[in-house]
C-alpha cells in the first residue's frame, strides 16, 4: 500500500468525493457518526493506527516534584531523560494524526487545514528548483512549525526539533525521529510478553504501524516521492499548479495573468463542493507561501487583476487573510504594516478588519 493511494482515500472520505472505496489494506478507514473517520487496522478493526499505543503513553515527570524512573529506551539512548521521552511520544502520536478525519469547530478547521496543507508542502518541497536552497529551508521551517502548531502542541514540543539536513532530530538530545521511532516500535513488538495488558495488536502489526509511521516521517523530511492531489473535472488547471509549485511560480514571473484567469475561472463556475473549495483555498495558500513569502508587494498585481470586481477580489483578499494565520506570521516576521497597503484592506470584511486594522 502506497502513502499516496491512502491519501486518495483520506481526501476522498474527508471531503465526501463519493469515489469507491480503494484497496488500502492492511489499513482502512472507518467512519463515525459525527462524521470524523479513524485510520483502522484491518487485521484489528477495534484498533486505530493512532490509539494502538494510548496505553504507552509516558508517566508525566512534571507533576511530580523527583521523578525516579528512566526512560523505556534508556539503554538504547543514553543521552535521553524523561522529559526528553515524553517529548518525542507527543511528536510520534502527532506524525500518526496526519490521516485522521476529525469532526471540528470554527477553530479547529483552521487548524485542520493548516496542518494538512503544511503536510503536502512538506512533501513537495524537494522537487522544487525555482527557490534556491535558502529560501527551501525557510519555508520548510514554516511548514513544520505550522504542522506542528495546528495538531497542536506543547510550546516544549513544538520547538524540540530541528532539520539536520533532511533528518529531523530532536535537538536537545541529537536523535534523530527515525531512529527513535524505528527503537520505539521494535521495543514494543519484540516485549510482547511484558506488555500485553497495554497493548492489543499483534507484533507484526506494530511493523506495520512502524512502516507507515516512517513513510509519513520521510514525507515530512522531503526524503520520498511528494503526494499529489488527486485530479477531479473542471479542476484539471488549478490541480496542475497545486502540484507542481514550480509550475505555479514560472507562470507567476512569466504570464500573471494566466495565474489569475485560473483564480477567476473557479469564481465564475457555480458548482461548489467541499473538494473543489479545498483546492481553491490551497491554491491560494500557495500563492502566499511561494510567492508572498518572499515578494509581499507582488500582492499589488493580484488587487490590480481582481479590483474590477469587487465580489471576486473581496473573496480572494478575505481568504488570504482568513484562512489561516500564514499571512499574518508573515508580515510579522518582515515587519510588513498593512495599513501601508489601502489598496487591499478596502476589501476587509469586518473580521480581517478587526484582526488586522
């Protein structure tokens, strides 16, 4: 089972395509009633891909005024205390959320979106050539800090990591995730026999757990094949761009206003489904991480196309500023006052214009 064919069916039950189910196995997705899905094992279809280690979580040092214990794998990493485990216990159980479909409120949706998108930029950015190797680790630690940030996380959690070259580590100790996680899943599968009243699949299921962990973690680092968007009629044009960023960004400096006739197609067509408006909401998200990241005046050519009507640009600029809270971290990063920008915050509704003037 490939990671790509698992998202397909993600993006498929998330979005309520309607395609026939495809063959994931040894996982599958199984639904609830308030619309949220759970990531089954197929062999152990009372067990999630997420919750089969909720009883391994590590005791809480923090709450204890002399932890005296060690680490699960302290003969493995030395370097490693208490803390440290817990830490990275929070980061494999977030790696293992990425495919879960949950049920949401107003602020969990963003942060739904944020980490999904976040996600599939990750995937993609090594195949990237039109940023040069600078600019690819800047908004690499973009996406990974809002990968992290939307789950969300502990403010401990969110910075213990870093990238060393394409391996992510924890910082304070030097492991590597990999590692750590390929340890962790070992230990459990081969200490059944002391673990059995906390863990309910077979050894051979941990494996399987393990080698979708590694394939989500590899993703993540840039190290496998990037995922795609699946294709859908009539969204053949905008799909090409969201998966091919260098793409997007050659007709950005070369043809602009071709980038825009695919913005203004989408608004002009009636039909509206969850799917369509999730790719719409990430093309311009990716308008915003590839190309105003780097370049915030080219938003100046987006009013300048859309300002005829105003429906059409009011829909865009709320977007961008609402959808997620990118924009807003860049602006703050290059210290960006958007009040300078009359041309784009006439468009405001009362929202932005409560968050941003």
């Amino acid at each position: 089972m490939e990671l790509q064919t698992l998202y397909n069916e993600y993006l498929n039950i998330k979005f309520k395509r309607g395609l026939p189910p495809v063959r994931t196995k040894p996982f599958e997705y199984g639904l609830y009633e308030d619309d949220s899905a759970g990531l089954f094992l197929t062999d152990h279809p009372e067990e999630t891909f997420t919750n089969w280690m909720s009883e391994l979580i590590p005791r809480d040092p923090h709450y204890i005024s002399a932890p005296d214990w060690q680490p699960v794998l302290a003969d493995v990493f030395q370097q490693m205390d208490i803390y440290d485990e817990q830490v990275l216990y929070y980061l494999l159980f977030t790696l293992n959320t990425t495919l879960s479909i949950n049920s949401h409120n107003a602020y969990s949706t963003m942060n739904d979106f944020m980490k999904s998108y976040s996600f599939l930029q990750l995937s993609h950015l090594s195949e990237i050539t039109r940023l040069n190797e600078e600019q690819k680790h800047q908004v690499r630690d973009f996406f990974f800090f809002y990968y992290l940030y939307a789950h969300p996380v502990n403010e401990e959690t969110l910075y213990a990591c870093s990238f060393d070259s394409q391996n992510l580590v924890h910082t304070k100790t030097d492991i590597s995730l990999e590692r750590y996680f390929t340890a962790f899943h070992d230990h459990y599968s081969t200490n059944m026999n002391k673990y059995s009243g906390q863990i309910t699949i077979a050894p051979h299921d941990i494996q399987v757990c393990k080698h979708l962990t590694l394939e989500i973690l590899r993703c993540i680092e840039g190290k496998s094949a990037k995922l795609n968007m699946p294709e859908e009629e009539g969204l053949e044009a905008m799909l090409r761009l969201i998966n091919d960023v260098d793409q997007m960004l050659h007709m950005n400096d070369d043809n602009k206003t071709a980038l825009f006739e695919i913005m203004k197609d989408f608004l002009t067509e009636a039909r509206s489904t969850p799917y369509r408006d999730h790719c719409f909401k990430t093309l311009l998200q990716n308008y915003v991480s590839y190309i105003l990241f780097f370049r915030f005046d080219e938003i100046h050519a987006l009013v300048d196309y859309f300002e005829v009507n105003s429906e059409w640009c009011r829909t865009i600029i709320n977007k961008i500023f609402m959808d997620t809270v990118f924009i807003d971290r860049i602006m703050r990063q290059q210290r960006i006052d958007i009040t300078a920008y009359p041309n784009v915050t006439q468009f405001f509704e009362d929202e932005a214009k409560r968050i941003y003037l």
